[in-house]
C-alpha cells in the first residue's frame, strides 16, 4: 500500500533537508522516492505539520535488572500513575520508571520509535532483553557493558595480546546480543569489591595491574578495530563528584584522537568554585569537545521532580546513597562482572546543588557547537523520566521560556554557571539532528532517524506549535514501519519493534580459554551464558536486525 | 494453539538422548551444569544433581489428562469449560504461578484481561524480603560473586544445606577461587540451632561457628550484634529499651511483645561474659562482630522460606542493617537463596510488567498492589474472589489453598491436589518437557531450561493463553 504524506514541512538532517515542503511516500514499511509512480492508496494532507523520523532515545534506562529493581523500590512512584487496560492495551504503571509496556506505548506517544538500554549487564543479558521485549511500538537494543568485569580486568593487566581482547569483546556483544559497549566507572565497580571507595582516571587498581585509563582506552581501540559504529559509550569516573571535571577532560584527552562518547556528561562537568566547593565545568567541556571531533556525548540533564537513580556504577551510588529520598536504596556486586546501585532521588528546584545540575546541563546542549556530536537525553530515569523530553526541548528551543525558568530556581546556584549569558536557541532543524539523525549516525542504525529513500518508514508528524513543549508532547501521527500506530498522542495500534545488534567478527578460539575461566570460577556454564536468537524473537517479539559492522582491523 | 503446544514433534524424539548443561529448576539455585539422560520417558541425573535434583527429574510420570469435573475430556473442552468459568467470574484469583518467564507472563495476561488478582504460591516467604525491599532497600551480592570473594560467611537462621542441597558445594566450599591470595580461607558462621552444618568442610574451610539459638530469634541475635556494631554497650540498656533496637526499627510496636522472650526479661545481666542473648552469650556476639569488621567481603546469607516464624521481614531488616552498617568501613553483602517453584520470577515480570512483584489485583483495570490485601491465600480464607485458577508446574507439593471456589488447575501430572478441581489441565513442567526460562534466588542471573523431551504435555503459557485467546 502506498501512502503518501503531502505538504508538511520537512525535517530530515541526514538527508540535508531543513523544513522543506515536501511529499513523503511509504510502501512496504520503508520510504520510496517520489518518482516510485504507483498509485497512492492512502493520503495524509499534512499543511503546516512538521515531519521528521521517528525520535530514537540513544540513553534509556528501560531494561533489565536493576531498573525493575528500582521498580520493585518504588511502589508509591507507581501509584499516581497506574494505568488501566484498553481494549487495544495493557495495564501498567507509569511515572519514574514505568513498566515495560507504558514505556513502550509513552514513548510512541511521545513520537520515540527506538530506545536504546545502556547497561546491559553480561550477566542479566538475558533478563534485560526480555524486558525489552515486553516493550512494544519501539525498536530497542542494549549496549553490553564491560570493563569491571574480572575477565577484561585479567586480559589487559596482564598484558594478553590484544587480539584476544577484541576476540573477547567481540564475542560478549554477541552472548548478550548487544549493539555497543559502554563502561561504567572504568575498573571502579570492580575496585569497590575489594573495598575501594573512589578510583581516578589514573589510579592503580586496587588488584590489577591496571587503570580506568588503560580501560578506556583498550576498549575504545578493540571496539574500533571490531569495525563497530558505535565508539565505546563512557560513563566516566567520579561521577557526581565536585571537581569531577578534571577527569572527564583527562578522559577526552586519553582518548587521543580515538573515537569515545561520553554518557550523561552533565555529571561529570562539576568544578569546585565557590563558597561551595561546586560550580560548572560545562563550558571547560564543551571547549575541549568542540575541539576534538572524535568525541560525541549525551547529556543526562536534570529536571526537577521525583525520580530514582539506577546505575551500574555502584561505587558511587553507594557513596550518594546518604542523599536517597526516599530513604531507602539498593547496592549489589554482581557475578564477577559488574554491579549496580539504585538511589531514589528528588530534585529540587530551590536547591543549590540540583539547580546547578539543571544549569549545567544546559549550559552544555548550548555551548557545544556541532549538534551531530550531542544527543538529548536526561539519563532516564537518573535525571529525569523520558516523559520530560517534551519540556527539555522546550528550553532548548526557547531562549524566553528558558529565563521564566531560571526565576524559580535557586539563584545562588546560577552564578557559578555560564547559563544566564547564553542566547542560543536550538533550531527544529537542531533537534532533529539531536533526537534523530545524530544518535542513528553514531549507533550505526543504517535505515532509522531518517526520511531518505529505503528508511524504515518510522514517521513523526507534529502540529507546529509556538509552544514547543506541547508540541512534542502530543505529536498528531505517528507511523512504525508504515503503520500508523499513534494519533493524536494516544496508541491506535500496538506493534512489536525490533532489536537492532552488532556482530563483529571473532575467533570462536576464544571460547577455550573463556569455558575454561567459567567452569573454574562461574555459577553458570559458557553455553548458557550466551543468549540465542530464538529467546530474543520467540512469542511474536520482533525482529532482530543485524546492523553493518566494518572490516575487523589490527 | 500451537503445534507445540501439543507437543508436536515427541512423536520423532530419539528413544534415548544424553543432555549436558541442564539447568535444575527444582530450586532457586538453578544449578546449570547437570549430565541427565532419557529413555523413553524416564529421566536419570548422571552428574552434579542433589537429592531434590534427583527427585524433581526422575519423579514417576503419571498419567494425566485434562478433566472437567473429575471426567477426561479432550484439551479443547477443558480450555472451553475453563474459559467460561473465568467470563463468569466478576473477581477470579490467579494463583500458584509456579511457572516460568512465559507462564507468567501468561498469567499476567489473562490476570489483566479478565480484571483478576495475581500472587505466587510462595510469596508468604519471598515478602519477608520484598518488605525490606521496599522500606529500607539492602546491599546485595549474587552467587558467583561469593563464590569468588567471601571470605566470611555468616548463615542466618537457615538451613541451607537441606533446602538447596549443592549451595555449600557450588558456592562455599569451591575447590578454586579468583582471588586465591585474597580468600584462600573461608570462615563459615550458623546462626540458629539444628542447622545442618555438615556440608562446611573441606580445605577452603577455615573455622565453622555456631550460634546456636531457637531459630525465631535469629533477629535477636542479629540486633545484639548490630547494636554492638554501632557501640552500644548492651549492659547498660533496660529490657524495654531493648537492645535489639526492635523498638526503633519497627513500625508495628505490638510486635514487640511478641517477640521479647520471657525468660530473658526474667535474667539479670551481669558482665558481657555470662550475659547471654537467647542463648548466645554476648562474648561470642562480641567475637563475631570482631570477624564480621575484619572481614574483607562478608556475605550474610538466608533463605526467606527459612525464616518460618512470624514477623520474619523484620529479621531481614535487620541483616540488611549490619550489612549496611559493616559497609562503613569493609565489604559485606546480603545474600538470599530460597526463590523455588519460579518465585523470584514471578516477583521479576511481575515488576517489569506492572512494577509490582505480584499480589497485585486488576479488579478495576488498573494493576493496584498491596502486599496484605491480595495475598490470594489471605482472600481464600476470607471467602473473597469467586473462582480460583492455579498454576504449579515444577513441585507436586505446590498445591491451592482450601476453597469452596470453582477451581481450574494448570498441574504437573501427579500434583497433589486434594480435592477434584472443575478443570484439571496437566501442564509441562519447564526444563523437562519444553524449554523456558527462570530467574535465579539472586535476583540477577536468569537460566534458559532445556527441552528434554520427557512427555508431550502443552506449555502452562500456552494454555493460558488459549484459555486468554477463548475468553
Ligand atoms: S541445589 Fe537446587 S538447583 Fe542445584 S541441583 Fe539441587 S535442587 Fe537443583
Ligand atoms: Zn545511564
């Protein structure tokens, strides 16, 4: 069937197409090109809307142990928003951290049509994708996370060739059908089982002979040499500490021209100015940043209200764990291979420390200059839940609204950020680049977060509101694969979306050594450690989708 | 429903296969590395099975089929009758739910569909520390973690030997450790009397400990060394202002009536020498307080079917206390086991699908939990709800509460029912007759469970979803 969607103003960075006029044409689920010439079965007279692909959230914490841990938390979160069932869709419960299949209908709502899960532990591999099956509209995939995981930690501080490594790390993505690497504190989730409280960029291990440095660094060269698109995903040390800002520019340093994205950077942008020993290191980042174009990053800005941290960065949510409102939190040292830390947290306007957060944050979308290397996220649910994009966006977008803001918060705290001097007022075009075609660029996704010819025909149409916020809250059509699935910001057809994956290459020699390691050390044999195809897709899940990977390097 | 549901495909099984990394779901262990044959029908554990192991796998495979009113009927009748109890029903009760991942997800389903309640078999137990949970949260490890690291570890109330018959083996007393230089030796404490201890030996095994004291004051004990662990000098406290901390520590202040022994209240203390606690004297709290601060990784382990006295949440408040409280300045984690017959799954989609780990009722639409109100044994003895679906596949032990309520049961073949249900469904049981998955006590890891092709009996979820599918 051949739909056409005429007269909307059309944003599609990827395709260098900036609010153009323009007609868009489906069939078969995917974009065809004008000149396709078959009869147009359906029409949308789409005036005066806004077009662009469907929003791809490249950080989003929706999958996977802890955060139904942090689910099982927070019952009273739940409660304000419990959700009934429809004839179309299921129960469930929203808010903070809502449950799989309100996450997979609000984000549709909200325009979303991919989400990506960040920390997938090896270990929870499997519970995570069957979370992210649960979640239906979107398309989904995990980024696989090492570097405190005993195995790597073993292989690099004792100098084993390098192509084992990648062999190793190749060969994890695959176990745990992921499609990036992220590291979480590098080394520092491992140090803090052997009763280390804070590890520095280039500080020894507590055990091995190695550094979060040596980490960084091994993992970015393997993941580049694996011919993965997506450059190691860094959730760098220290993070939330005042003066944290030295190691995250060290971090970029280290990197030395190699590709790395840092993750929720506004929590590692912190200086210690001021009678508070805390200020903002935002504009010292986005220099270094505009500086090196091998380094992208997603920001994880704070808005206020209630929500809950969840991270595998147990190191320092045990250390924030004092600050859980409500009082209560959960740290685990898992498997030998990672861990994680659940901290329940509100943040307040009128306070210092969570108003400076705010400023930071934004400060860091307007100072950095290439929108290709800064990806909107808030970290969900760590700096906000996703529902708040809508109103993030809105301060991007609107220099006028962003200063009726800055009158509620703390005032004290914006002295020690650049915020209130900065004019800057993101383009639609901007966003798009920031919700669509920058994090399909930088994870690999060939035919998602655009409108070109042979796209997946995953369409978001707005009204084009003055007011921004509302907007993006309530897009008028959305379409998954050529289906329309949302109107008027509410579900009209439930899909399955798929799981996209990297598969670099690898020796399966490596399967010796590792079985060996298992068997001496696990609780869990190799061969069922790695997770099939069939468990991801089985019972009408979806589709896995194989993204390109490059040739394997030395 | 599927051709699999009908066990399509056994009719071309091997006579006899040999299956090598079967995961047991017979305990929330999920040990993975059992050898098992078959032939025919008949299952053998060759390699690394404990008794329970043995007796879950080669348990006689009775006769089964589908029932409706104590009368075979084919499996399309049984899901007809069955379906139009559920439309009639205006409150049912999903209980049992001991499944796997799909079985549960079914169950939610139809929970959600048919505006029902849910809750687990056995959430009586996985509560005490769902509580905990939810109140104070906790520090935790999972299995391998232990195993690699502790080298102190401190049993509570529990005896886990006898509920999950390899822990000690798999975890405790492994013949290799990551970090030989670091715990080469392992301290091993019970606290609790009659707790079978036996399976502590061997070279990784430094010194074995017990505390013995009736097992329902395990939390006395714990508070003693909790309150010792934060200085404070148990002589000069009054019984009232219990050492135990109890008072603070709880909500409920009628409990604490409860739980103060007589005989205790009876003695004057006299020095930390001769002052006991329950049964353990203070010396010895002091000497395990001194090993749990110079521990390097501490595990606190218990298992919260274990923990089988009134109150027990209040137990695992307060290991989750001095695990915090020992974190100040080493390491030390929790470490739960029990989580059998699919529990700890039924709590994890559960929360993912609904953000509550069962008890949850879906009488208006809307999941609504509430860890007291629908308990599904709670509302059968208070007559609520108007039809009763159960789910057991693993244990033939997991049986529904007494009721006068219409009944359907999803049943392993052999299920001990005690009275004739108005629809009986035999079921597969997973990691036997067909594949699934299981998440582990921990929390953490989740297992695939093998087909190893034992009998053509339909999946629980595929039932559930056709009974779903006939509503
Ligand atoms: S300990 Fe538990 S999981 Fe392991 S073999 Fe025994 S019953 Fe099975
Ligand atoms: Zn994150």
């Amino acid at each position: 069937m051949l739909i056409k969607l005429s007269g909307g103003k059309v944003y599609d960075p990827a395709n260098s197409v900036n609010g153009e006029v323009r007609d868009v044409y489906v069939d078969g689920g995917k974009i065809v090109s004008p000149d396709y010439g078959a009869r147009v079965d359906k029409e949308y007279d789409l005036k005066g809307r806004v077009i662009m692909a469907g929003a791809i959230d490249p950080h989003t914490h929706i999958g996977g142990g802890k955060v139904t841990i942090a689910r099982t938390l927070m019952p009273e979160d739940h409660q304000m928003d419990e959700v009934a069932h429809t004839e179309l869709t299921r129960a469930g419960t929203g808010h903070a951290l809502p449950s799989t299949m309100i996450t997979g209908y609000r984000y549709a709502e909200m325009g979303y049509t991919a989400g990506f899960e960040p920390a997938v532990l090896p270990a929870n591999a499997r519970q995570a994708h069957m979370e992210l099956g649960d979640t239906p509209m979107i398309d989904k995939g995990g980024f696989v996370m090492l570097g405190s995981d005993d195995f790597i930690l073993r292989l690099i501080s004792e100098k084993k060739d390098f192509e084992l490594i990648k062999d190793y790390v190749a060969w994890t993505m695959r176990a745990a059908q992921a499609i990036a690497v992220k590291i979480v504190n590098p080394g520092g989730i491992s140090a803090f089982k052997f009763n280390q409280r804070k590890l520095d960029l280039d500080e020894r291990h507590p055990y091995y002979d190695l550094t979060p440095r040596d980490i960084v660094v091994t993992l970015a060269r393997a993941l580049i040499e694996l011919g993965v698109t997506h450059p190691v995903h860094v959730h760098g040390c220290n993070l939330g500490i005042p003066g944290n800002v030295e190691s995250t520019l060290a971090t970029i340093r280290a990197a030395d021209g190699l590709p790395l994205h840092l993750t929720h950077i506004q929590f590692h942008s912190y200086g210690t100015e001021g009678d508070r020993h805390f200020s903002s290191g935002a504009a010292r980042i986005a220099e270094l940043l505009n500086k090196n174009p091998n380094v992208s990053i997603d920001v994880g800005q704070v808005l206020f209200g209630q929500t809950c941290t969840a991270s595998g960065d147990s190191m320092r949510l045990y250390a924030g764990a004092k600050h859980a409102d409500p009082k209560r939190w959960v740290v685990m040292d898992i498997e030998c291979d990672a861990g994680c830390g659940i901290v329940p947290f509100r943040y307040r306007d009128k306070s210092f420390v969570h108003a400076l957060q705010w400023a930071i944050g934004l400060e860091t979308f307007l100072l950095c200059e290439d929108p290709w290397r800064i990806f909107l996220t808030t970290d969900h649910p760590n700096g906000a839940p996703f529902f708040c994009y809508p109103h993030l966006i809105r301060l991007l977008m609107d220099r006028g609204f962003r200063q009726d803001m800055m009158q509620k918060v703390n005032p004290d705290a914006l002295k020690y950020s650049s915020l209130p001097t900065l004019n800057r007022e993101y383009s639609l075009y901007e966003i798009a680049i920031l919700t669509r075609a920058g994090p399909a660029r930088s994870l690999g996704l060939k035919d998602r977060g655009h409108l070109g010819p042979g796209a997946s025909a995953d369409i978001t149409v707005y009204f084009d509101k003055a007011d921004r916020e509302a907007m993006f809250t309530k897009p008028e059509l959305v379409f998954k694969n050529g289906e329309l699935i949302v109107r008027d910001g509410k579900v009209i057809k439930v899909v399955q979306g798929a799981t996209h994956v990297s598969r670099p290459e690898y020796d399966k020699a490596i399967e010796k050594p590792l079985k060996e390691y298992f068997d001496r050390y696990h609780t869990m044999r190799m061969e069922n450690f790695k997770l099939s195809d069939d468990e991801i897709i089985e019972g009408g899940r979806g589709e896995i989708v194989v993204q390109p990977t490059k040739a394997r390097t030395q | 429903m599927t051709a699999r549901d009908e066990g399509a495909g056994l009719g071309e099984r091997p006579t006899s296969e040999l299956y090598e990394n079967v995961t047991c779901p017979f305990c929330g262990l999920l040990c993975d590395d059992l050898e098992i044959s078959r032939t025919g029908s008949t299952l053998k554990v060759l390699k690394n099975g404990c008794g329970r192991a043995h007796g879950g796998f080669e348990r006689t495979l009775h006769d089964a089929q589908p029932m409706v009113k104590g009368k075979a009927v084919e499996l399309s009748q049984a899901i007809e009758a069955a379906a139009g109890l559920i439309k009639k029903a205006q409150l049912p009760l999903f209980g049992g739910i001991a499944t796997d991942v799909d079985g549960v997800r079914a169950a939610l389903s139809i929970a959600d569909r048919s505006c029902g309640v849910i809750d687990h078999a056995l959430s009586e137990g996985q509560f005490r520390n769902l509580k905990v949970l939810q109140s104070n949260g906790w520090i935790m490890s999972t299995l391998t973690e232990a195993r690699n690291r502790a080298d102190l570890f401190i049993i509570v109330g529990t005896d886990a030997h006898k509920l999950h018959g390899r822990f000690f083996e798999r975890i405790v007393c492994t013949p290799e450790s990551m970090f030989e230089d670091m715990s080469s030796k392992r301290t091993v404490v019970f606290i609790g009397e009659g707790l079978d201890t036996s399976a502590a030996m061997g070279p990784r095994i430094d010194e074995v400990i017990t505390l013995p004291c009736k097992l329902d004051k395990v939390g006395e004990v714990l508070a003693a060394l909790r309150a010792r662990l934060r200085g404070t000098d148990l002589k000069a406290l009054e019984p009232a202002n219990d050492a135990t901390g109890m008072v603070s520590g709880s909500k409920r202040t009628g409990f604490l009536s409860n739980l103060l022994p007589k005989q205790r209240t009876a003695k004057t203390p006299s020095s930390p020498r001769t002052q006991t606690i329950d049964g353990v004297s203070l010396a010895d709290i002091d000497a395990l307080a001194e090993r749990c601060k110079n521990a390097r990784y501490g595990v606190m382990v218990w298992a919260p079917p274990g923990l089988n006295f009134p109150n027990a949440d209040l137990t695992v408040q307060i290991i989750s206390d001095v695990v915090k409280n020992l974190n100040v300045t080493t390491r030390f984690a929790g470490l739960s086991l029990g989580g059998n017959d699919g529990v700890v799954s039924g709590a994890a989609v559960g929360g993912w699908q609904t953000g509550y780990p069962l008890r949850v009722s879906y009488a208006t639409g809307k999941p609504e939990y509430d860890s007291y109100r629908y308990s599904i044994g709670r509302m059968l003895a208070e007559k609520e709800g108007d039809l009763l679906l159960w789910i057991a596949t693993f244990s033939p032990d997991i049986v529904p509460p007494e009721t006068n309520l219409p009944t359907i049961v999803l049943g392993t073949p052999g299920l001990k029912l005690k009275k004739t249900p108005d629809v009986f469904i035999p079921v597969g049981t997973p990691g036997m007759d067909h594949a699934g998955i299981l998440v582990r006590c921990d929390n953490v890891v989740s297992l695939p469970l093998k087909n190893l092709n034992r009998a053509p009996l339909p999946r629980a979820a595929d039932v559930l979803a056709a009974l779903e599918a006939a509503l």
